[in-house]
C-alpha cells in the first residue's frame, strides 16, 4: 500500500491507498466504502501498554506487537471493546 502522513500540530493523519485489488486497504473500502478506518494512538511502549490492556481483560487483535507503516511496532484493540471503532496503538522510535 501506499502511505502518507500528515503532520498536524503534535498529531498526524495517516492516508493509506491500497496498490492492490485484494489487498486489505482495497477489501476495506469495498465493504464498507471510503472513510476513516481506524483512530490510533502513540505510547511511550506498547508492551507495557499491551500488558495493562490485558491485565485489565482487553479483549485485543493483536497479543504482540507487529511492524506498521514508517516503522512503528503496532497493535489493535479488538473493536468489540470499543463500540465498533477499530483502536491502533503505536511506538515510534
């Protein structure tokens, strides 16, 4: 996929474009149409943060974190503990 972040203030928007017909970007927009697809949010360290979620039973995607775009370790809440919103947090170096 192709990826661009825009900064704004102390925050960013990230745009995402599917390079494939298949890919999940693409799967995404076909099944829900064009719009926001997730809200992230950055912390200081994600395996702590992901410890706490689950510690207090978080239900989450991912159990571990993995790569993201621009080099962030990410990971998603599960959208059932978030009334439907897909949540990322993210580390950056």
């Amino acid at each position: 996929m192709n990826v661009a972040f825009i900064p704004i203030t102390d925050s960013e928007v990230e745009l995402l474009e599917s390079v494939e017909p298949d890919g999940p970007i693409a799967k995404y927009i076909e099944k829900r149409g064009e719009g926001i697809q997730h809200i992230a949010f950055r912390v200081d360290d994600i395996n702590q943060c992901l410890a706490e979620l689950k510690e207090k039973g978080v239900r989450l995607i991912d159990q571990t974190p993995r790569h993201g775009a621009g080099g962030a370790k990410i990971a998603f809440i599960h959208p059932k503990e978030t009334n439907g919103a897909l949540v990322e947090i993210c580390e950056r170096d």
